[in-house]
C-alpha cells in the first residue's frame, strides 16, 4: 500500500472513531446528573420510585419553567443541580414563588467550612447522611431546616405567600442513600405544603414531544447543530486534511526527552515511610509529626519555636480562634502516650491536625 493511501485509511479511521466516541459518550453527560431517569448512584431513580410506591402525587416535568408557571394549580417543583449554582432567584420565579408555590434546589454553590465531609444530621425521621462540608453560614435560626455548628445544609426562605428551599447538597435523596433516611427525610420535606409535587427533568436535556418540536429538534440535524458534536466534526474534518497534505511527515526537527531529575528528598521520605509502616512504628510517627504540627502551630499563634505547656497552648488557642479547644487537647494527649496506635487510628490523628491546621489558617 503506497504511503499517501495508507495515511488517508488511517485518518479515515481516527475520524470514524471520534464520531461514534462522541455518540456514545453525549448521553453519560454530567447534565443527566440528578435525574430521576438516571440509575447511577448521583441519580434520582430510586427516590422517584420511592414516591410513587408511597402513593404521593409526584411526576417527571419535561416543559421549560415558562409552563409551569402558566398553571394555575398551586405546585412543588423539585430541582436537584447537575453543577451548583447561586442561591439566588429570577424574577419571574420569585413572582411564581410569591403565588404560594414552593421551589426546592438541592445544589446550592456554598463555601467550605471545617466541618467533617461526611456526618449524620439529626432529624426527625432519623439520621440524614450529609457527604459535603459546605455550608450557609448566613442564615438565621428559624430558615434553618438541616443543619449543624458549621452552618445549614439545608435551609428555607419564605416569599409571600410561597418559600423556597434550598440544599448545598445536590445528592439529598441520590440513588447512594437508598439505606439512609434520606429517602423519608426528603418526602417528608416536599409534602409539607401538601401540593402536586413535580421533579425537573427538562433541566437535564428531558423535554416532551411538542417542546422539541418547538424548539426544533425534532430531528438529528437540528440536534447536531446545538450540541458540540458539530465543532467536533469539523475539527476532525480539518484534522484529517492536515494528516493528508502532511503525508505523516514531522512539523519541525525530533526533540529529545530530558531524563527527569530524581527528587533526593522526595524520595528518602517515601523510602522512610515504606520503612515505618512495614515495621508499624506509628508511635515514632505521633512523636515526630506531633512535634512539627505543634511547633507550627504556636509560631501562628505568636508563641515562637521554644515548646510550651499544653495548657498554655490550650488557653491562647480559645482566645486567638474563639473555637474550643477540645479537639487541640486530644491531639495533644494522643501524642503524649507514646505508644503504638493502629493504622486507622493514625489516619484519624493526622485528618484532626488537617482541620486544626485550616481553623488556624
């Protein structure tokens, strides 16, 4: 085979690989995340089921928001965010909410706190596991519905007649928590208000017959027009021109590769800690980090490098934080015993000093 054709079938192939990827892969976007079509753990399949077992009058809502609010029938529509978005509300929505409805976002964009990534809030149809530590720290007392010391999880505000509930979690009742109370917890959430319960799908790209048609994509050309998959098939087409013209010759003259220069250090730490495991010295750890994590820790709190009494560390890390000290005082005594510690219990030693050293900071 002559090398001008050979390069020409290879590109062919790349292009047709690239195409049936795109295919393929367009569906198992992160925009089907919270979707109660999707069966993933980040889905909201089993929750939908859940409802419908439990006779509530819920149902999948695959209109634009312009839709719902042309309904007259007072409503709870449920938006569980693909990616997290502003607390916030559009005037159209706030006057839909104004009316008496009520609009649940689970997602919402919050900053992180000190707070565990994973804990079990109370409530009153049981544990409700919490896997995120962003918070709202801005909320008063009587808005917060979930929540902890850190701030709320999950809040609501009231507009007129209507409220508004929002969540910094959008995995609330996600497919993952089918063993948890989160299932109830949620339930009970939007069925307070005793309204027809709809669930957002046409967030997620799910919409009826006649608003595709409305929206024309009603057919794969106008489909293909609106998604990345066009710019893809005309950079591939570009692609494969170049390959051809360049008949798989080099752009320019071959460049060596430079041996990567070997870290010492790095490496002798990495050695050092295989050393420490194999021989479960994790008493030697506790020492010798316990130390270092201490001594940093009084040089920020303006008390020098020279070790000082517990207790004095202790007060001037209540005053200078405004934060108990509790959690300092067990690192501290842990490292005091000297003696050997299972692994898992090193691990939860050194995640303490991690929230301690980001408190500090």
């Amino acid at each position: 085979m002559k090398q001008r054709n050979r390069v020409i079938w290879l590109g062919a192939i790349a292009l047709a690989v690239m195409i049936l990827l795109s295919l393929i892969l367009a569906p198992s976007s992160k925009i089907k995340n919270g979707s109660s079509y999707n069966r993933a753990p980040e889905g909201y399949g089993a929750w939908y089921a859940f409802m419908q077992d439990q006779g509530k009058d819920i149902q999948r809502w695959q209109k634009p928001f312009d839709d719902i609010a042309a309904e007259k029938q007072l409503t709870t529509l449920i938006q569980v965010s693909s990616q997290p978005q502003i607390a916030g509300l559009s005037p159209q929505e706030r006057e839909w909410v104004e009316k008496g409805n009520t609009l649940v976002i689970l997602g919402v964009q919050q900053p992180t706190t000190a707070a565990e990534f994973s804990t079990n809030q109370k409530s009153p149809v049981g544990d409700v596991k919490i896997d995120t530590s962003r918070r709202y720290r801005k909320s008063k007392p009587e808005e917060v519905v979930l929540g902890d010391r850190f701030g709320a999880v999950v809040w609501e505000n009231n507009y007129g007649k209507g409220k508004v509930i929002f969540a910094t979690t959008p995995y609330l009742a996600a497919n993952a928590y089918q063993d948890e109370a989160n299932f109830q917890y949620l339930a009970d959430l939007v069925t307070k208000s005793r309204q027809k319960i709809y669930i957002d799908e046409y967030i997620h790209g799910y919409k009826d017959s006649d608003v595709r048609q409305k929206e024309g994509e009603s057919d794969l050309l106008s489909y293909l027009a609106k998604t990345p998959l066009l710019p893809a098939l005309i950079q591939s087409s570009v692609l494969l021109l170049v390959m051809i013209v360049a008949q798989n010759r080099r752009f320019g003259q071959p460049v060596t590769l430079e041996t990567p220069v070997i870290d010492n250090s790095q490496a002798y730490i990495q050695a050092l800690a295989g050393v420490l495991q194999k021989a479960n010295s994790t008493d030697f750890v506790l020492e010798m980090v316990g130390k270092q994590e201490q001594l940093q820790l009084q040089q920020a709190l303006g008390l020098g490098q020279i070790p000082v009494e517990h207790q004095v560390l202790l007060q001037v890390w209540s005053e200078k934080t405004g934060i108990s000290a509790a959690d300092l005082d067990a690192v501290l005594k842990l490292q005091e015993k000297k003696h050997r510690i299972s692994e898992k219990d090193l691990l939860s030693w050194l995640r303490k000093w991690r929230i301690l050293r980001r408190i500090k900071n």
